[in-house]
C-alpha cells in the first residue's frame, strides 16, 4: 500500500565509537541507497532516563550528528531530523495511550531489567514506563516498514506491531465500509477483482497467509486506486477494516559486537571504546594496550584466538589471508600479540580517515549542521502531518 520506507532513531549520546558504527550507522549507509530514508536523534527518549541532566542534552545531539555525516549518512538522499523538533511524534503517542493496555508496558522484557540496572537513577517514572509506546509513535507517525535495530529492540517492534493492529481494528471503521470496499473492488476492473476476492476468501476463510500475500502484491500493483480505496481494499483483505497506521518489521543488523579495549562489550560508560574519529596516536596506543587471551603471558606461550578479543576485530577488520596469519601464528606462538595487533591498527586508521575528512566541515562550520536538520524536520513534518490528519479523523477529532 505504501512504499518501503525506512525510519530508525538513536539516543543523542555524543561523539560515537566504532561499535556504533559496525553495530548501526553502516547499515543506515547502505539502506538509504535501497529505500527513502528517514533517520532521528532521539532526543526525548534520552530524557526518559536522564531528566535529571538537561545541560548535556544539546552537544550530545550535535556531537552525534557530526559522526552520522562522517560515517556517510547523506542529507541529500536521507530525512535527518531531531525528534523534539517534529510534536506530531507527542500527538501521536498521547493519542496511542488512549488505548494501550497498561499490562503491554509492563511486560516489555527491558522494562523491569533496565529499572535494576540503573539502580543510580529514580526510573519509577511514567515517561519511562511509557517510552516504548513512544518509540511505537515515532515508526506509525511516518508509516515506515522497514526499521532496522539490534535484537535488544525487537520486542519494541513486536509491540509496535501490536499497537497498529489494535488502532486499526478500534478506529479503522468508517461509515458504510462494506459497500465503499465493494465499489472499490469493481474499479480494480473484473479480472483482477475477481482474484483479489479469491484471495481474500482463501485468507478469511483458511488462514491462507501465502494468499494475503498475494492479495497485497495484487493491490501494490494497481495504480488507478485512490489513497482512499487502497487503504480500504488493503484494510478489507484482511478483515473489514481500514488499515490506517502499517505494521513495521524489524530489519536486523547482522552485527559483530565489537568488544571494548577490556575485552568487556564496547561502551562509553565503560570507557573502553575506540571512538570513530580517534587521534591516530591514541588509537595506536589503545590498540597495542588492548587485552589478549591471559594464556600468553610470555612471548613464547601459545595463545587461542578464540579467547582473544583482538580476534574478534580481526573478524571485522582482517581479509581471509591476515585471518589465517592470525590464526596460525598465535596457536603456535610464531607471532607476538603487538605484531598480530598491528594489522588492525592499519585498518582502523584507514576506515577513519574518510570519517575525519568527511566531519572537518561541520566542525569548521556547525551551521551546516543546523540547516540540514532544519531541512530535514520540515520534510519530516510533512509526511507525520499527513499520517495525522488521518489518525485524528479515525479517532473523530476532525471537526476543526
Ligand atoms: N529505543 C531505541 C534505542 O534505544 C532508539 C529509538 C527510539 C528507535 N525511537 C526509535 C529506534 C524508533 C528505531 C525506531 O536504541
Ligand atoms: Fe590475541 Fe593475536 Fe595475541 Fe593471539 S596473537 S592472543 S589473537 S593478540
């Protein structure tokens, strides 16, 4: 019904470190040559847990957004906006609480988890307890299908799914749909109303999914529908509803989690990252600092890849030829830990230099930086307005 579009969000958390690199922004890389792409700083959802430190708020958003532009997000093919700047975001998540059973929030698995690990902050919150149902608001508002994440968001989706059944099943009805879908059927022209009847009888009637399928791809064929009886006819297929908010899926990221210096998960907070415009020297000395597998205490002492994080860069890092030195050369000692570094070092400093040449602008310049995101709420308001318009009529708030 609608085309493929594509919407993800970060936490405004400052300048970003490799992990975030290969874990998210690489993958917004690719995706915006593929499909319209509309990427956010998630400012508001930082404040669900971090109310209690507004000062850090903007550089942290400006920080992050300098790192996008070097990893190569490209404001010329991709929507770029902060979450604050676009309050149909709020509208939508304030009309979405009307119906969202309290019992949903609860049961997201992070919800009880994070209150435990963030034990230094107060996160018996309403703003934090609703903030998945806030993320639910930021993917309906734009209609998106695609939202790629780590699997530590995939119940978020999961729910988001829930959420867009519910509001379509609760205000997807209008007057006299019955007989506006079976219009809408005669002016598909008789062949193709006479299969996508079919189709919508083996799925009614048998569960036939295959059958939805081909139903959808039957009506993302027809272009003579209107907006109006396309929502109908897609809506209709299914039940007798109209679909009015779509139901995204969750584009996961085949992601290698880079360990940290440590050898613990790369986190600031841990303060064991590799940033992604590190000073070459700093980067170089982190490297060699790095932990190995504790087995190799001297030179002469055999080592195992498998539990030495420095392999696990080397997976990302290292061509099939390196891996095999690597390999080879630890389980018998032939090579020591600063020379098996090295390699990495290399190919570290050579992904950053694109990054660092492609931040020097918005550093020199930060209004550019300002501008782009202007842009990029405006084009973004856009579309939410129009999701918007239809939401608030579904739930009868049309009359002014
Ligand atoms: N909750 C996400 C995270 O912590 C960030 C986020 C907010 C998001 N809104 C979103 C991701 C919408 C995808 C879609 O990583
Ligand atoms: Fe790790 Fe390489 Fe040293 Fe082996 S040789 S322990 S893989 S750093």
């Amino acid at each position: 019904m609608y085309a493929d579009r594509v919407l993800s969000g970060m936490r405004p958390t400052g300048s970003l470190h490799i992990g975030h690199y290969h874990g998210a922004l690489k993958n917004w890389v690719r995706l915006q040559d593929e499909h319209p792409c509309f990427f956010f700083v998630a400012d508001w959802h930082a404040l669900t847990t971090h109310y209690e430190t507004p000062e850090v708020l903007e550089a942290s958003v400006w920080d992050m957004l300098v790192d996008w532009f070097a990893a190569g997000i490209d404001p010329a093919k991709t929507t770029v906006f902060v979450q604050s700047r676009v309050p149909e975001h709020s509208e939508l998540f304030l009309l979405l609480a009307m119906a969202t059973p309290l019992g949903w929030l609860e049961r997201v698995p992070t919800y009880k988890d994070q209150i435990e690990r963030l034990r230094d902050r107060d996160l018996s919150t309403y703003g934090f307890l609703g903030y998945p149902l806030m993320q639910a608001a930021d993917i309906l508002v734009y209609r998106s299908n695609l939202v790629p994440v780590g699997e530590d968001q995939v119940p978020h989706i999961e729910m988001t799914r829930e959420i867009a059944r519910r509001f379509n099943h609760l205000f997807g009805r209008e007057p006299g749909f019955e007989e506006k879908a079976v219009a809408a059927v005669k002016r598909l022209g008789s062949r193709r109303g006479k299969r996508y009847l079919e189709l919508r009888a083996r799925y009614q009637e048998q569960g036939d999914e295959e059958a939805l399928e081909q139903g959808r791809a039957l009506l993302a064929e027809s272009q003579n529908l209107s907006l109006g009886d396309r929502e109908r006819l897609f809506g209709y297929l299914e039940g007798a509803r109209r679909v009015i908010l779509v139901e995204p899926e969750a584009v996961l990221t085949a992601s290698p989690r880079l360990p940290g210096v440590d050898g613990q998960k790369m986190s600031k907070s841990y303060g064991n990252e590799v940033s992604m415009r590190e000073d070459p020297k700093v980067l170089t000395e982190k490297i060699r600092k790095m932990v190995t597998d504790p087995a190799r205490v001297r030179r002469n002492d055999p080592g195992e890849p498998e539990k030495c994080p420095v392999w696990q860069l080397h997976l990302v890092y290292s061509n099939q030829s390196t891996q095999e030195w690597v390999q080879k050369g630890c389980r018998t000692a032939g090579i020591g830990c600063l020379e098996c570094k090295q390699p990495v070092i290399d190919a570290m400093l050579a992904e950053q230099e694109p990054w660092r040449q492609r931040a020097q602008p918005y550093l020199d310049d930060p209004s550019l930086l300002r501008s782009i995101v202007a842009d990029g709420c405006d084009r973004a308001r856009a579309v939410a307005q129009e999701t918007m318009r239809d939401v608030r009529e579904a739930m009868g708030l049309s009359y002014t």
